[in-house]
C-alpha cells in the first residue's frame, strides 16, 4: 500500500510541476506538509520526493531550507559514466551494458561509455571522466583504481577500489553459484569433479571456486581446481585442450569451467576428437551466454546480467536521490541453467 501511495505522491509533485504551479527555483511544500495532506507517514513522502531528486526534477538544499525546483521539463537529463576493463571476448560485459542502456533510456540518462585499459593512464582517464561532469559513474568488471571525486559510484561485477558513503557495490552472488552448481553436480551423481580456472584477472571469480570448493568439502567429494594459462582463442590453447582431456578422462566424471567461452572451445575441441558431450565426458560452467546455445546448451549458472547492469542504474539514482538505507554491498541472487551438457552417473 505504501508504493500505491508513494505513486500517487510523485504523481501529484509531476502534475504540479509540469502545469507551470512549482516555479524553477522556489521552494515545494514540506514532505512533512505532503505527509498530511496524502495520510501518509513522513518516510513516504521522503521517498516519494527522493523519486524526483534522482530524476533530476528538485533539489533538496542544506539544513531546513527545504527541497526547490530545479527542472520543470517532462525530459530532464542526468549525465552517467559507464566505465571499466570489458574483456573483448566475453558478451557478458555487452549484456551488462544492454541492462544499463535500457535503464538509462527510462530514466531519461544520457550515457557515456569509456571503456579502461589496464595501462590506461588513470590521472588523464579521471581527469576525462570529470570534464562530463556526470551525475553518476558506474563500473562494470574490473578496473584500475582512479579518483572519483566524491560522484555517486556504483561498482558492478566487481571488488570496488575505493570506499565512500556514496559508493555501492553490486554483484551477482557468485559463492552461492559455485555451491548451486556443485549441487546440482552431486544429485547427478558426480564425485569426481575438476573445476577449471583461468587466469583473466577477473576478481569475482574467485568467489565461484570458493563456493564450489566450500560445497564439496560439506558433502566429501572431490574437487580438484585445474589451470588453463591461455584463453581458448590463443595459440597454444589446443594443446591445453588435449591435456586437459586426456588428464579429465580419467581422473573426473565431470569438469566445471569458470566460464562457458571456455568451456564452449573445449566442447569444440571435444567434437574434433571423437569425445561426446556428456555422453563420454559431462562439462559445466558459470555465465549464461546466448551466442552458444544454437552450438550447444551448456549447463551454467545465469547471472542475470541484464538485469544487474539496470539494477545498478537504479542504485544510483538512489544515490542521487539522497537515500541513506541502500546496502553499501549487495548479493543479487543467481539461478541453474540446466543445459545439455551434464549427464546423469547410474
């Protein structure tokens, strides 16, 4: 009922607004005047305003000077920066950024994309970054740490590099992927499991490993963790594959792989040389990624990409807004893709 309410709220503020009654640069009534006048309790009408704060309609000033006018167009602007090291090979980050895209046009944001190299001089790139003069940064995957300036910052799919009151933290809950899909492993009846991981600089991954590991430890089963140097579309990597198969056939049941663009080339590599998926060997993965499903359905974890990237424009606006009860770090919940590619054991 509360939302109901908080709706009706903003929708009178919008209607006010747009009919020339709030005037750009006077003050509006008093949430606590709001309050009254709806039957609501004070935090509604906070929210409610907050809502036109982060859409860049009012302003709320210091002190008990109250909240004023700002904006009195249907279209107003907030500026975002989109921001991070988006690994060329891997839709995940495009996903990501759909989700924001989307958000962003909903929200009425311009957005600027800068993507960061690793050797990206960080004092230029921040000074780059603050000539927008956004209203808010977002940064996706890893990055290089640089100076944010106290901008409203949402980190997403990543460890954040600094810490403020106006930066969050948001991630797919990747320990919790890692115990799902070991799960889900164990009921097929796999004890006898490798788990591959690569060397990509990725820093959530680790938390994959760590709940897969964590999980086979409670239920007594083998995990072994197996090193894969070069990414698949590398020289050197089909002589990895041939190890790596040789090795799993007859040590493993079943290989897990941190992520399916990965494991998409071993199933190739596996194709070329006679090795049926599951049939002769069972391989799973983390990241769902739709470019290999007409290849092959690869049981995976879904991490709801698009949804985290639009999940991060709203924290941001909250942000904006002046909301004070947003989680400084944040676990959005994963599902099971089961897929094709994991095969019951007896």
């Amino acid at each position: 009922m509360s939302g109901h309410k908080e709706q009706q709220l903003v929708d009178y503020l919008l209607g006010k607004i747009e009919s020339g009654e709030y005037k750009t640069g006077r003050r509006i009534p008093s949430e606590y005047r709001l309050a009254e006048k709806f039957g609501v309790d004070k935090g509604t009408a906070n929210r409610a305003v907050s809502v036109l704060v982060s859409r860049g309609y009012l302003k709320r000033l210091r002190g008990a000077a109250g909240t004023i006018l700002i904006r009195n167009s249907v279209f107003p602007l907030r500026h975002f920066v989109y921001t991070g090291v988006f690994p060329s090979i891997h839709s995940f980050y495009a996903k990501l950024l759909n989700g924001i895209l989307d958000a962003s046009y909903n929200e009425h944001i311009l957005l600027s994309v800068l993507p960061l190299r690793l050797e990206t001089n960080t004092v230029r790139f921040a000074e780059d970054v603050h000539a927008i003069h956004p209203d808010a940064i977002l940064i996706g995957g890893s990055s290089p740490a640089f100076d944010l300036r106290d901008v409203p910052t949402v980190f997403m799919d990543t460890y954040p590099f600094a810490e403020g009151e106006r930066i969050r933290t948001v991630n797919p809950d990747n320990v919790e992927a890692g115990r799902m899909m070991l799960d889900h492993l164990y009921r097929l009846g796999h004890r006898r499991i490798g788990f591959v991981r690569i060397n990509n600089g990725i820093s959530v991954g680790a938390d994959r490993f760590k709940g897969a590991s964590g999980r086979a430890r409670e239920l007594g089963i083998r995990l072994d963790p197996l090193k894969l140097l070069a990414p698949y579309h590398l020289p050197g990597s089909n002589f990895q594959f041939g190890h790596l198969l040789d090795s799993a056939r007859k040590k493993y049941t079943a290989i897990l792989f941190e992520n399916d663009i990965i494991c998409a080339g071993f199933c190739g590599y596996c194709a070329e040389h006679g090795v049926r998926i599951p049939e002769d060997l069972s391989v799973a993965a983390f990241l769902v990624n739709n470019e290999f499903h007409h290849f092959r359905r690869i049981t995976s974890i879904d991490s709801h990409t698009y949804e985290l990237g639009s999940y991060g424009v709203s924290q941001a606006l909250k942000l904006i807004g002046g909301e004070k009860d947003i989680p400084v770090q944040e676990l959005l919940p994963v599902s099971l893709f089961e897929g094709e590619t994991v095969s019951g054991i007896g």
